[in-house]
C-alpha cells in the first residue's frame, strides 16, 4: 500500500492535504495547554497567552506542525535519501502525529520537534569554516531558547555535539562555540535579572522545574501503552535497519546524513525522558527520526506487505 502510494505523487499530495485538516481539526476542537505548573519560565508565558485567547496559540501550532511537515520533506531530499520526487516524511510525519493524538495537548515536546526539524533543515557539514563557525553559534542561541521552553530540549545540544565530533574536523573548537553560543542568553537573563533585583526570582525559577515525569509515570500506565511502546520500539529499530541495508551502496555523504538522523533519535530517546511530559506524550520527540525511517523504508522498487502491517499496527496502537 505504502509502497505504490510513494509511486504517485498526485495521490501523496491528496493525503498530505487530508492529513494537514485532520491535524487542523485536532488542535481547534481537540487541543488542550498541558500543565504549566513546573514547566519552563517561557512555557509558562505561553501558557498565559493561551488564557489570554488560545486562538494565537493554536495558530501557532498549526504552523508549527506546516512548518515540521514541510521541513521533514526538504530534509529527506536535502540529504538524498531518494533518487525521486516524495512527499511520503511529511506524510507519514502527520499520520503518526494524528494517530498518536499528540495534537489533543499544547505540550513542551510539540515546541521541541519544530526545533529538530530547524536543526536538521539549517546544518551542513559541507559550509564553509566562518559560515559553519556562525552557523553553530546560531545554534548555541537557537538551543537556549528551545531549553527555556522545554528542559528536554538539551537532547538537542547533545545531538549538535555528537553532529559536529563525527563530521567536523574542528570538532573541540566548534563544541565551544555551540556552547558559547548557548550560554550567552542565560547569562544575559541572569545580568537582567541581577540589575533589577530578581536573581531569586531567576534561581527559583529553576529550581521548581518537574523533572523525570517520564520515569514517575512509568508504573502506572494502562496495559496497551506498555503494548504500544514496546511496539514502537520494535518498529522503529526493523525500519532502521532496513534503511541502513537500502544505503549500504550509497554515497558516503548520504550514509553520514543517515548516521545523522540515528544520532537524532539516540539523543532524544536519552533526554525525553528528563522532562515534564507523560511517557506516552514524549513519543513525540522521536516522530522525525521515525518518519524518515518509514519514508525510506517504502521506496524499494518491490514493495513488502510486512513494511505495511508494521506502520498499520503502530498506527493503531498508538491511537488506542
């Protein structure tokens, strides 16, 4: 099925646009704001913006989600991951994002993803050493942002650092430079916040995050969400594998950008479990890498039943 849907872009299209609705709907009738309480300093200001009208926030979501659907795209052919033309990421990016409900809640995870999909379209191994050197400081002040909505977004960092220690030569210099470039804005909010006499404010701040939800929650999820995720793990490992097996004959640069998106979900499998949001809930912070994965797994010339029935059944096990 999958397969014979990549062979047509005209029917990719038409999924993509019933999707991208599908995903509207969810988050003007469906969506709720997660718990702000414990959360970061800047989550909790969107979440007074959502009290304040939570049309904005909804609109904001809907772009993100355009924005993650288009990004997925553009890196799945910025990377050469097919000979052609294939809108099946952002496909299967917004199948998983709708059947897994994720959209039902505003949470820090949401914010997170559009970061990666940022990360993933912006880097390059192959700039120019002052472009590559700005690039990463962009970086370092693109992730203070993300960790000041989601602590779990230093999974991202980490992803930067293991990046740039197997693609650039420079690695140590430009490891400092990403951290150069990450500390400058919590120094600068702390220079703030020491000039008008709120440093406590500041400190507490911190020192009221929720962490480890994940971990907490562990125990006490229904019977089906062990199945689920026990499944998704299984699926996801299959279709890496698979993906690694069609690139074992491909250019070196296409391998690197594949080792890349491994990398991508080692790193946020590592820190999703640091945050506030629910096990279930932070499967999100895998759903790019994923997608890539089953993108890659349906563009063989021969198609495989079982690729079918591994994507359906996860489907439906995250929808339950």
């Amino acid at each position: 099925m999958f397969h014979r849907i990549n062979k047509n872009l005209n029917l990719q299209l038409a999924l993509l646009v019933l999707l991208t609705g599908w995903a509207g709907w969810a988050i003007f009738t469906r969506m709720t704001f997660g718990p702000q309480e414990g959360s970061m300093f800047l989550f909790q200001f969107l979440a007074e913006v959502w009290n304040w009208n939570d049309i904005v926030i909804r609109v904001f979501a809907l772009l993100m989600v355009l924005m993650m659907t288009l990004g997925v795209i553009r890196i799945f052919h910025k990377r050469h991951f097919s000979e052609t033309q294939s809108y099946m990421p952002g496909v299967f990016l917004l199948l998983l994002l709708n059947s897994g409900k994720f959209l039902y809640t505003f949470t820090p995870a949401l914010l997170t993803t559009f970061f990666i999909s940022l990360v993933m379209l912006l880097y390059s191994s192959n700039e120019q050493t002052g472009k590559m050197k700005d690039l990463i400081f962009g970086f370092g002040l693109l992730m203070a942002v993300a960790i000041c909505l989601d602590i779990s977004a230093f999974g991202i960092v980490f992803f930067l650092i293991l990046m740039i220690i197997f693609n650039n030569v420079t690695s140590f210099k430009d490891i400092l430079i990403l951290l150069l470039g990450l500390s400058v804005p919590f120094l600068w909010a702390f220079a703030v916040a020491f000039i008008v006499n709120g440093t406590s404010t500041f400190v507490e701040s911190w020192q009221h995050l929720v962490l480890f939800v994940p971990v907490k929650t562990f125990t006490s999820l229904r019977i089906i969400d062990y199945v689920a995720m026990g499944w998704f793990v299984v699926v996801t490992v299959i279709l890496m594998l698979r993906s690694k097996r069609l690139l074992d004959n491909k250019l070196i640069v296409i391998r690197q950008a594949f080792n890349n998106v491994n990398l991508l979900l080692i790193s946020m499998a590592l820190f999703l479990c640091l945050g506030m949001v629910p096990f279930t809930a932070a499967l999100l912070y895998l759903l790019l890498p994923v997608s890539v994965y089953m993108s890659m797994a349906v563009v063989r010339k021969r198609p495989w039943i079982l690729m079918d029935l591994l994507i359906v059944s996860l489907c439906v096990l995250l929808w339950l």
